[in-house]
C-alpha cells in the first residue's frame, strides 16, 4: 500500500476512534488479491501465533495440467498500521534532554515532541535489563524474569533473567502478524549464561521475534571496539578503521536496513527496536562531539547551579509542575561544588563534558535514523516513541567518577582525583571506560532526587518521553502528565496497529499483559483525563516502593548506588523505614506524610506485599554486588577442569571459566618453532580489568591486569626452540564465595601466591596482597590462541597477537575454596563484614 493512503487511513483512526478502529481490525479479517493467488494477502485474528496454516483451496488431480494451484494468503498487519520506532536511551534521568528543560542539546527529541506530544510522567524500574524486560513484554520486569539484570540473576522464577514463554514480545506478535521485525544497539535481555556461540539462542533478540538483530548482548560495550553481533554471530566491522564508532555504527546499519526493506518490500511495515549504549558507562563520544559541547561551557559552574538552571528551565517549558519544590543538595553523600580542590573541579567538569557529548552524539545520530524514514515518505504514518532513560542517570562512578566503570565493580568506588588525572586528557577516548562524578547525576535527575537503582525515588525511576504521529496525533507540541509506566507501551502498540495480544504462541497459553495502552492520550480531548494505569509496584534490590492513583509509599533509601558491596539488608520487606507522598501535590516526593496517615501507610503497604505476591517479586533480596558472583546454570556449571585443543575466541564472562575468589592452574603444552615465538596463549578480560598468559619474545609471562591501576606480572625465561609445558599455579588465601551463604562477602578478594614454571621447574613466584573480586572487563570475552577487542597489557602486545608457537593442549584446573566447620562457626558468630574487611553497619528498621 503507497504511503499517502497508508497515512489517509491512520487520519481516519482519529476521526472514528482509536479504540473502535482498532477493535473493529481485529475482529474482522481484511484480505486482498482473488484467493489462492501469488498477490493475496490477509490479517489474522491473531489471537493462536503463528497462524494456523490455511486448508489447501485448489484442485489436486493426477496431472498438474489438469489440477489447479492455490498459494496460502501472505500475512499482513491491517491496513491502517503505522510503522513503530521505539527508542530507548540507557542511564539518563529527568533533567538530560533539552525537551525536558536539559541544557544537553537534543535537537531530535525536541523534533519529535514538538511535532508530537511530550510526556513527564512515564516510569521505569529503576534498571537497565529490567526495564527493557519490561518494555518488550508489557508484563512487570518480575512477571518477565528480570527481578535485576541478567548479570545479577539468581533461581527464582522473578530473577532468572529469562523470559517465559508465555509472555511473547511485542517483536514476536508484530513479526507474526505481518511485520519487519529489527532491533539495534542493546539488548541485555540474553541471559549472560546463555550469551556464548553455542547458545541456545531463543532468548536473543532472533529468538524473541526480531527477525535482524544488530547490537550487543550485555549491559554496557566500549563503544570503540564493541562486542557487537550481526544476529549470533561476533562481527568487527571497526577493525582497520581508527575512530569508528558504535553510535554511528548502529544508526548507519540501521539506515541500510530501513533502505533495504523499502527497495525491496516498500509496502511492509516495520517495528525496530533502536537501543543506544548511551549514555551508559563507558561514556564513549567522538572528539568532534567532545569539542562542540566543551566550546559550549555548559558545566563550568559546578553541579549546584546546573541543577538549578535545569530546576528553572524546566518551570519555563512547563514539563514540571510550578509549585514543585527542590530539595537541599545531599551534603551528607555528595559535597557541595564550591567545597571541592580546584583540581578536582577541572577533572569533574571534563567528566560531564564527555557524558553530555555522548547525550548530544547519540541523540544526533537518531535523528539520522528519522530522516531516512522521512525521506522514504513514510514518517507521516510512523509512531515514533522516544524514551529518554531506562532509569535514572548513574551514579555508579561514585562521588569521584572514575576512568574505569570494572574498577566501580571490584569495589574500587572512590579513586582519588589525583589518580584519576592521569587519565585527563584521554577521557573518554579508547583508554578509559570512564564514568562521572554521581554530583553531575543527581544534578540530572533535576527536579527528583537520588539516581539509578533507587527504586524507591523517583530519581531512580521517573523517566520522560516524547511520541509523534503526525498522521493521527494533531496535538502538536502538546504535554501529557497521566501516570504511565514502560509496560504501558506494548498495549499501545498493540492498540493502534489493530493487533490483538495473542491467547497462545507456540501452542503456549499466554499470561495477560500487565501493561495499560496510553492510546487514548494521542487525541486532544483527552489531554486531561485521568491517568488509566491506576497501580503500580516498583522493587530493585531490596528498595520498594507502591503508587496507588497519586499516592506514593515508598522505602527511605538505605544505600547509595556505590555502596554495593556490603552484607544485604536481611528483611528488605519490613526492615524499612517507611515514607509516604501524595504526587498529585507533591511533583517531586520531596514532603513525607507518613506521620500524617499511618493508616494509609499500612493500607499501601499490604496492597504493596499482594502486587509483589501477584508479580513474582518474592523471595525479596536486597543484596547487590554479592549476586554478580552467585552460581548460575551456565556452560562451566559444576565443572572444575577444561581442557582446549584448538585456538578459540568469543567465549563471553558469564560463560567461561572464573578463577576469581579460587585456586588455579593453567598448563599449556606448546611448541616453540624455529626462531622463536610470541603470541597469546589464553586471555580473559582486557584493557581494563583481566589476565593474560602468553608468549612475547619467546618467555612465557603471565600477567594480572587489576582494573588498569596495576598490572602484576610473572615472566619466565626464552624458551628454546621444541616442544614445553607452561604452567601458572596460583594459590588463593580466602574463604571464597561460600561467605556469602552467610550474608558476608570477606572470602572475596584474598590474596595468593602466584607460581609461574617451565617444564615442572619454578621460574618465578609472586605474591598478590589482593585479587579482583568480582569480575574481569564484561564485555571482553575469553580467548585462546589469539585476544580479540582490546590487550590486557598495550606496553607488551596490540591484539590479536596470535599464538605463533603451536598449542598442543592448554588445561584449566580450577579448586574452589571448601569451608571447614570451624570457619562455618565463625562466620555465623561474626560481625558481617564487607569486601574490603570492614564490619557494616546494618540499617536499623523504622516505624511502620
């Protein structure tokens, strides 16, 4: 169908009503072409996926001259369906955009808005993998599996991080019914067990019905040189090409995906997923984009007085309310601008330097993405959703910020400034997997208070978003305040396609969808009606919080975002102190009633524990850090040896072997040919947190790269030419993960003794006060024979740095630490402790 009628067609859903026009598509089954021709098309009732392939209608007779052909309908959507591009930015709270009173530009989001309609009161869950869950399902990020990222996931149907099937996503119904089906840039709704190349691949974009999948799987990616996908398989198209980039890397793929479809297929409409990294750590911008936001000088009066300038900003566009309060700046976590070393100050100020160029970069290359769809002729009849944020900003650099996101997740969460400085010049650039000071955050989650992971605050989960259509939504420019959460979307969609959610996919009976369509907005007259989405749950890791139609009760946050590595609050559900707000008054929660209304309290809060009964949210955990190195099913589950004959690349962390918190050895039998040899023999991790064992000049090194402030290194002698065994034995100190059994996290971490041999003979020995306790750099992956993406050590090797002796057989041994009673008592008896040894303070419950 040409474009303008498609258009026509969506005006006169206006006209008739959208909910009518779209009850009306999915009742009635629209064909075209005479039946059992090549050219017919037909909808479906959609309510069994995939469709029921229809009876055979020819005529079947001894010979085909006689016999008469019949082709089964081509599946459509109905013929008023628009095209659907959904985006979605990563880590970016209330106050990022310009649209929302920012003072990062965001010329495209302000494009949509304006030709569309802005909305300020759309939640999340306060998390990247849950939103997402969550965004693509309509169901509540428990129902969906994904309680925490899949990096956190634990054995409980709310925390598996998998998707169940019977709660299909909105890729697999529209794919079904009719649609192309494409998703761009982040996923990290693939289990991180389930992330290797031998799969199983049903919960990867491809399996959850996107039928072209360009991205990456996991939470973050270094931008630069990312672990990036065509589908399944691991692709390096920045290989040779110095200043390639990922944020235009995807839009340009994205660009020839939507110009391929339309050459081939231009009647086709299309869904597309389109899921920037930015502005997740690492804050990854090009230096042009650097430049222009630096000439700017946005940020050279610190962040009290950015977030004033966004507090006033905001007021003047409206998007707040007039009488909203902000609250005193949190001098008790975060120290006042004008408190800080004048040094520090000039690293703070680079470091939002480089998070707003990623802001402003990501958001100009989505605009490159909308200007190919207006091109084609074809935004007229394309609802466009732009979601600024899949929860607050972060804060997950700490107060300081730091150079390295993996130093944050081993519990290096304060580096100095005058550590931090060496890396001044090259921030944001390929030498830094860098992060802000959490002051620039709390300044962009303006006019609400705390960050990301704060379920309980609506810093943590109150996002923004602007949608255009222009061919039904005539409100242009319009704002609309009704109560809305990600869930919302799905139904939405599903609304003014004229689709119905599906009763069963795959023979598999479907879960309702928890989700309420915001639809009914898009008309004019009901810019002011009530919000439909009257209930909502919110919990992230312990903090919890129950909106019921304005009312908010929520926990008093216990944890800032960088205290993540202590013992877990044990009673997350009552060991709380509890606040209540009205937000029909109370624009930013900043004035607790709960002293006013106990009752109320106590109503919310039963209402609260039946939601989380409803959606899966038991069993209740509070701990953070400690579930990154919780068992998971993955392929070296239960397994204590390896052994590889053949050189391999790819294999990603929650799929390889982990030798962290453990005693290990690695043997590899090699043989070193004529004129020596260099090259890798095994590698996990890279850059900025990982290890090394390879060859260089000949001797064998093994090397620990502890988050790029210290590399510890063993090297033994050349090797003669012929045929050796290389071994690195290591010997932990520490208890090991089984602490954490007991709510305490001091077996990680320890120390050891590292023993580097040749041919059974000691060649060097060293000892490691402390390790990595948590985990290697997520997005590099375990290699042998070769080392893709980035080197644990530049000063020794440029990847690949392929093994140029021959690898025989390369064994991994690893031996877990086993508690004796003894240390059992003692735990049990002890003070909990945290990762760095000292005792915590736990948080003492308050009234309820």
């Amino acid at each position: 169908m040409t474009s303008p009628i498609r258009a026509l067609l969506a005006s006169a859903m206006i006209a008739i009503g959208l909910s009518a026009m779209a009850a009306q598509a999915s009742a009635e089954v629209q064909t075209t072409g005479a039946s059992g021709a090549a050219d017919a098309t037909t909808t479906i009732p959609g309510n069994q996926l995939p469709a029921p392939q229809p009876p055979f209608g020819g005529v079947i007779k001894n010979d085909a001259l006689t016999s008469t052909p019949w082709w089964a309908p081509r599946i459509v959507p109905p013929q008023q369906a628009p095209n659907v591009l959904l985006i979605i930015t990563d880590d970016a709270g209330f106050g990022v955009p310009s649209t929302f009173g920012g003072v990062i530009p965001t010329p495209t989001m302000d494009r949509v808005a304006n030709s569309g309609l802005r909305y300020n009161n759309i939640y999340s869950t306060a998390l990247c993998s849950p939103t997402r869950a969550a965004l693509i399902t309509g169901r509540n990020h428990h129902s969906a599996g994904f309680g925490v990222i899949s990096e956190q996931s634990t054995g409980f149907p709310g925390y598996n991080s998998i998707i169940p099937e019977d709660k299909a996503t909105i890729g697999r119904i529209l794919l079904d019914n009719g649609y192309a089906t494409a998703w761009f840039g982040k996923d990290h709704n693939t289990p991180a067990f389930a992330a290797s190349s031998v799969g199983p691949f049903d919960q990867w974009p491809t399996g959850l019905g996107f039928e072209y999948f360009y991205g990456f799987v996991g939470g973050d990616a270094n931008q630069w040189q990312p672990n990036l996908f065509r589908n399944t398989t691991q692709i390096y198209p920045f290989d040779g090409k110095p200043g390639w980039n990922l944020v235009t890397g995807m839009a340009d793929d994205a660009i020839d995906y939507l110009n391929r479809l339309n050459q081939t297929m231009p009647s086709k409409p299309f869904f597309i997923k389109y899921a920037p990294g930015a502005t997740h750590a690492p804050h990854h911008p090009t230096k042009e984009w650097v430049d222009k936001i630096h000439a700017m000088h946005l940020f050279d009066g610190g962040y009290n007085k950015l977030r004033e300038q966004i507090f006033e900003n905001q007021k003047k566009l409206g998007v707040i309310a007039q009488d909203t309060k902000l609250e005193d700046w949190p001098e008790a976590i975060l120290p006042s601008w004008d408190k800080l070393s004048p040094e520090a100050q000039k690293l703070f100020i680079r470091q939002v330097e480089v998070f707003a160029a990623y802001a402003a970069y990501s958001d100009h290359e989505i605009g490159r993405v909308i200007d190919t769809i207006q091109e084609m002729g074809k935004l007229d009849n394309t609802l466009v959703i732009y979601i600024n944020g899949d929860n607050g900003t972060s804060a997950e650099g700490g107060p300081l910020g730091t150079p390295n996101e993996v130093a944050f997740f081993n519990g290096i969460n304060e580096m100095p400034v005058d550590v931090q400085m060496k890396w001044y010049d090259v921030w944001g650039t390929e030498q830094t997997y860098n992060h802000m000071s959490a002051g620039w955050a709390w300044a962009f989650d303006t006019p609400f208070t705390w960050f990301k992971q704060n379920a309980s605050r609506l810093g943590g989960i109150r996002q923004n978003m602007a949608v255009s259509w222009p061919a039904a939504i005539k409100d242009a420019g319009g704002l609309r305040q009704q109560f809305m959460h990600v869930i919302d979307v799905v139904p939405t969609i599903l609304e003014v396609t004229g689709i119905p959610a599906p009763h069963t996919v795959d023979g598999i009976k479907q879960a309702p969808i928890e989700g309420t369509s915001f639809a009914y907005t898009f008309d004019k007259a009901n810019a002011n009606a009530p919000s439909r989405h009257k209930i909502q749950y919110f919990e992230m890791m312990g903090q919890w919080a129950l909106y019921d139609d304005g009312w908010l009760l929520s926990t008093k946050v216990n944890r800032a975002p960088w205290e993540a590595f202590g013992p877990a609050n044990p009673d997350p559900l009552n060991n709380q102190v509890l606040q209540l707000y009205d937000l029909n008054t109370d624009f930013s929660q900043s004035h607790d009633v709960a002293a006013e209304h106990p009752d109320k309290v106590a109503e919310l809060k039963t209402l609260f524990i039946q939601e989380a009964k409803k959606y899966e949210v038991f069993p209740m955990d509070a701990s953070v850090a400690a579930r990154i190195v919780a068992p998971r099913p993955n392929i070296t589950a239960g397994r204590t040896e390896f052994t590889y004959t053949h050189p391999m690349v790819g294999l990603p962390q929650g799929d390889s072997p982990s030798i962290l918190d453990a005693s290990y050895t690695f043997t590899a039998d090699i043989t070193v040919p004529e004129g020596g040899a260099n090259g890798m023999i095994v590698t996990s991790g890279g850059r900025f947190g990982g290890y090394g064992f390879y060859l260089k000049d000949s001797k064998p090194v093994f090397l620990w790269n502890l988050v790029d402030l210290k590399r510890v290194r063993w090297e033994g002698p050349a090797l003669a030419p012929g045929r050796h065994v290389v071994e690195f034995d290591f010997k932990y100190d520490g208890l090991g993960i089984g602490t954490l059994a007991f709510n305490d996290m001091s077996g990680l971490g320890k120390g050891g003794t590292g023993t580097l041999k040749v041919d059974g003979n000691v060649v060097d020995s060293e000892t490691m006060a402390h390790t990595l306790p948590m985990i290697l750099q997520w997005d590099e992956s375990f290699d042998i024979g070769s080392d893709t993406l980035t080197g644990v050590n530049d000063a020794d090797y440029q990847p690949p740095y392929t093994l140029t002796a021959t690898l025989n057989k390369l064994t991994l041994k690893v031996n877990r630490p086993v508690m004796t009673d003894a240390d059992i008592k003692k735990l049990q008896n002890a003070e909990a402790t945290a990762v760095d040894g000292n005792p915590i303070k736990h948080v003492q419950p308050g009234p309820q």
